[in-house]
C-alpha cells in the first residue's frame, strides 16, 4: 500500500506542473541522478579501457565529462540534503569529508590531463577509482 502511495505521489510529481519538491527532497534526487552519471561515465570507460568495445576516441569525451562532474560533486551536499544512501557522516564529519570530494576533482582532473595530453591511462584511472570507493566506503549506505 505505501508503496502505491509513493507512486501515485511519484507520477502526480511528473504530470502536475507546479508541483515541486522541498528543497532537500529535490538536492537528495539531484545528487542521485548526478552519481547516477557519474557511474555511466565510469563504466563506459571501463569498457573502454577493456577493449570491449572499439570506441576509445570516446575515452577523452567521458574523461571530460568525469573532470566536470567533479566540480558539480563539491557542490551535491549541502546541509538539509540529507537523504537517499548519503550516510549521516557527512555532516557530522564536513572536513573529512570534504577532502573525499576534492580527491575525486583532483583525480577526475588528473585522468582528464593524461587522457588528453596522451599519457598513461591505467594509474590516473586507477587513481579515481580508488576516490570513489575510499568516499563510499565511509559515506555511503550499502
Ligand atoms: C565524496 C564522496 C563520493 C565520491 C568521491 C563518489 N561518490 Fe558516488 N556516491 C556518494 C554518495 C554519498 C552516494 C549516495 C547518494 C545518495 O543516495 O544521495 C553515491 C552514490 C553513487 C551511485 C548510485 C547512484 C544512485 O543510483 O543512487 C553511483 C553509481 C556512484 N555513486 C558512483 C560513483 C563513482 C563511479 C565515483 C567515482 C568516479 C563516485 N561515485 C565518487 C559519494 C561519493
């Protein structure tokens, strides 16, 4: 039943102009749907980088893509967004925090410059992915 709720009020929300979110109901969606972003432009170059497909003059358009998701990241959590799989954590503890999300815009810039001035993909790569799970490790729920 609350889950017939939910989605009557989920396609009132899509089909009534007009109806909007409370502010930290709409930042929680928004961050989800940028992480959500986030996720499809590292699997692409996963696949990529495995050689699974045959599109590696892609690599540098979601390397950049990736940079710039970064700077969008310093700005997904702001106080009163609490919600989704966001752990607590991350208001209670904003400095440690916040150094998660500038190791993932220095390794998202990082793998941009290498991918773009023709370096080695595999340690900057290695490096990112490494910022993503080191911060869901901590920050986010299972
Ligand atoms: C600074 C912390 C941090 C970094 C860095 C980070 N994430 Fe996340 N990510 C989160 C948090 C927190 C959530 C849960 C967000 C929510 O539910 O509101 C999340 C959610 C996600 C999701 C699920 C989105 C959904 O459908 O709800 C994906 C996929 C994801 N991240 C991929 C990545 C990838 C790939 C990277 C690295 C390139 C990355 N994240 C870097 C904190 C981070």
């Amino acid at each position: 039943m609350r889950n017939l709720i939910q989605l009557t009020v989920l396609v009132g929300a899509a089909t009534m102009p007009g109806w909007t979110l409370s502010a930290s109901e709409g930042d929680a969606k928004y961050r989800e749907h940028v992480m959500e972003a986030v996720g499809g432009h590292m699997q692409a170059m996963v696949d990529i980088l495995k050689q699974e497909v045959s599109h590696s003059d892609h690599l540098l358009l979601h390397a950049n893509a990736m940079a710039d998701l970064g700077k969008i990241a310093l700005t997904l959590f702001p106080q009163g967004s609490e919600g989704g799989d966001a752990l607590p954590a991350i208001w209670e503890q904003p400095e440690e925090f916040q150094e998660k999300l500038q190791a993932f815009d220095s390794a998202a810039a990082g793998l941009k410059q290498t991918v773009s001035s023709g370096g080695e993909v595999g340690p900057a790569f290695q490096t990112l992915g490494q910022a993503c799970k080191s911060c869901h490790d901590d920050y986010r729920a299972e």
